[in-house]
C-alpha cells in the first residue's frame, strides 16, 4: 500500500508524531512518502520514508502566511506525482481545507487527525480552531482521534460512526536513531524520588499549581529535589517569586540523549494540566515503566487505570496533587509495580493500535 502524510506545519511536535506513523508502516512493509516542509527533522524519520519538501511554511497554521494558500496548491501536486493509495493530513494549518477539497475532486481518499476538538485555555485562536475542524470534518473522508470522548462528540455532532477511528496517543518523544535500542534503555530503568513534568512550560499545563504543590512537600536537604520541570517557556511569566529549592528546571529544549535519562530516572510522570486533550506523555511514561499522575481533564483519565497505572486527580486543586505526589514518591516498590502494568497496558495497546491504523488505511484504499 502507498501511504503519503502530509504535515505542512514545521511544529515539531506534530512531526513527532507524523513520525512515529510513517516509521511504523515503513517498518511494516509499506510504501510511505512524506510531504512537508523545507524546515522539517529529517532525523525524526527513518531513510525509507521518501520526503518532498514543495513549502516552506514557517508558521504554525493559523497565522496571517497561512491564508496564502499557495501551498496547498504545491503539496497537491507533490501528490499528483506520488499518487498514494490513501493521504493522511497529520496535524493543523489552514492550507489543510484547500488541499482536502482538491484532493476530493482527485478522488483520492484521505485521513485527517483532529488533535483539538476544543482550543487550550488563552489560545488566540479559539473561534477559528472551531470553524476549522467543522470544514476538515466536511471535507475529510476520515477522521482520526486520540479519546473515545471525542469520537463520542463527533457521533453526538451527526458524523456517521464509520467515518471516525479512535486510537490512543502512544508516540514517543525521541529520533529514529533510537529506535533499535530503545528497547534495552528501557529496560535499564530506577525509581529514583522525584517527579518528571516534561514538555513546554505554559499556563494551560497547571506549572503554576504544580509548583504550588511541590511547595508543599518537604524536602529532605537542601540538595534533595521532589520535582523536576523539564522544557522550554517563561517561568517568570508563570511562577511569581521563588521557587521551593527542591524544585529543579531545566528551562530549554530537551535533547533525546536528555530526555531518556530523564524518563529512566524519574520516579513517576505529572500532568498537572488545566485544561488538555490528550497526551503522548503518558504512553512516553509508560514505555520506560514508570506511573503518571493526570488530571480529570479532555481524555487524559481514558489513558490512566486509577491505582493501577497512575492516579486521577482534579485540575486546579496543588493540595490533591501534592498528596498524591507525597504518596507515590515515599512508596518506590510501588512505583514499580504500577509501573509494570503501565508498561502492559501501554504494550496491548500498541498492538491494538497497529491493527487499526492499517486497517483504516486498507478499508479506504479499496474504496
């Protein structure tokens, strides 16, 4: 089968994840293309995946450059040239409405993820993400997400049941290069007494409640640390005054090197988010074994066995998420046990989650 991803935004994130689905059906013995950005991780993607690179889009989707629709326009002809059996359109950019309906008028069938069905609390572009997803859910022939509650909504909405395919958020945050070894790093693993937030530091992601909580834990020396802050943002706009001194940051782009030693050390992951949709940080955690605590927000509690794989709490309350850090931070066999089954489940569910994605693919290349 040839499968082309398209992904016009240079957001690394969503390469990441554009990533992990055009490596695995390489691996699985697919013809894979990639239709991107000049300005993309080439070191995200394995070699077999060919890349064509007809945009050079330095914006993220919904910016004044995004209503140049020019590059739809040139990645539908990087697609007239490859011509795939099924296109995936990966992740957001206005230019993805165009480019649907051209692709409609080409009769070939197409997957679109809807990563956000709700925009994050202060995103400037709230109204248009809504407008957006109703014409990607018009023109799309298929529609990919990552919560059983959004493919609820979407039924809820009139969208006929087999137009919609749920799959869990399971990519990993790391380089191609590490993909044959990943499996012995992750299994060199300890429970050191600290939690792991991971990611971009901004509002919407409770730092400001999380540093709150690790305020309330009680360090035991003044080099110990309870809590690290791993990814770039500005603190200071997040956080008034000082930080508890067992609360390290490390405020800056996380190398893969840096990111495995983080999740391999670390005692338990933390999600304190205000508002979400999903996150492949849970399944990041569960890979190298270790727990998670997430808040009851979007379809992060869909992805948590509460007592089993993690602990559910609700969002904005730094007394609940300082109790349930307090706990699973002074139990370490505990962690590892919780940890275990979250390696199972996450294990399962990559498996399932193969078996769909092909078959998605399959049912809309005989169409």
């Amino acid at each position: 089968m040839r499968i082309c991803y398209i992904l016009l935004s240079p957001t690394f994130g969503m390469h990441q994840y554009t990533a992990d689905l055009a490596n695995r059906m390489v691996q699985a013995g697919h013809q894979v293309s990639l239709v991107t950005t000049k300005n993309y991780p080439r070191d995200r993607y394995l070699t077999d995946v060919c890349v064509r690179t007809p945009v050079d889009a330095q914006n993220t989707g919904f910016s004044a450059d995004a209503f140049r629709f020019s590059g739809a326009r040139a990645a539908h002809a990087e697609v007239g040239i490859l011509l795939p059996d099924v296109v995936h359109l990966t992740g957001p950019h206005a230019w993805n409405v165009t480019l649907l309906w051209l692709l409609r008028q080409t009769a070939i069938p197409t997957v679109h993820t809807l990563h956000d069905l709700e925009p994050h609390s202060g995103s400037p572009y709230g109204r248009l993400l809504h407008l957006w997803n109703k014409s990607i859910v018009r023109q799309a022939d298929q529609i990919l997400v990552h919560g059983l509650r959004y493919r609820e909504r979407l039924l809820e909405g009139g969208l006929a049941p087999e137009r919609v395919t749920y799959s869990p958020l399971l990519h990993l945050s790391l380089g191609a290069a590490w993909l044959q070894d990943l499996e012995a790093l992750a299994a060199d693993i300890c429970y050191e007494p600290w939690g792991l937030f991971f990611g971009r530091l901004e509002r919407y992601k409770g730092v400001d409640h999380l540093v709150a909580a690790a305020g309330a834990l009680d360090g035991q020396s003044p080099e110990a640390r309870s809590l690290v802050l791993a990814g770039p943002g500005d603190m200071d706009a997040l956080v008034a005054g000082p930080l508890p001194r067992w609360v390290e940051v490390r405020n800056r782009l996380i190398r893969d090197e840096e990111v495995l030693d983080l999740f391999r050390h670390c005692g338990l992951l933390v999600l304190p988010y205000r508002d979400a949709t999903q996150s492949a940080l849970i399944a990041h955690a569960y890979y190298f074994r270790k727990p998670a605590i997430v808040t009851r927000t979007g379809a992060l509690p869909e992805y948590v066995v509460e007592g089993e794989t993690g602990w559910v709490i609700s969002p904005e309350d730094p007394p609940a998420l300082a109790d349930a850090l307090r706990q699973a931070l002074s139990d370490p066999a505990r962690l590892a046990r919780m940890g275990k089954a979250a390696r199972e489940w996450y294990d399962q569910e990559r498996k399932t989650e193969e078996v769909t994605l092909q078959q998605m693919y399959a049912r809309l290349a005989r169409r």
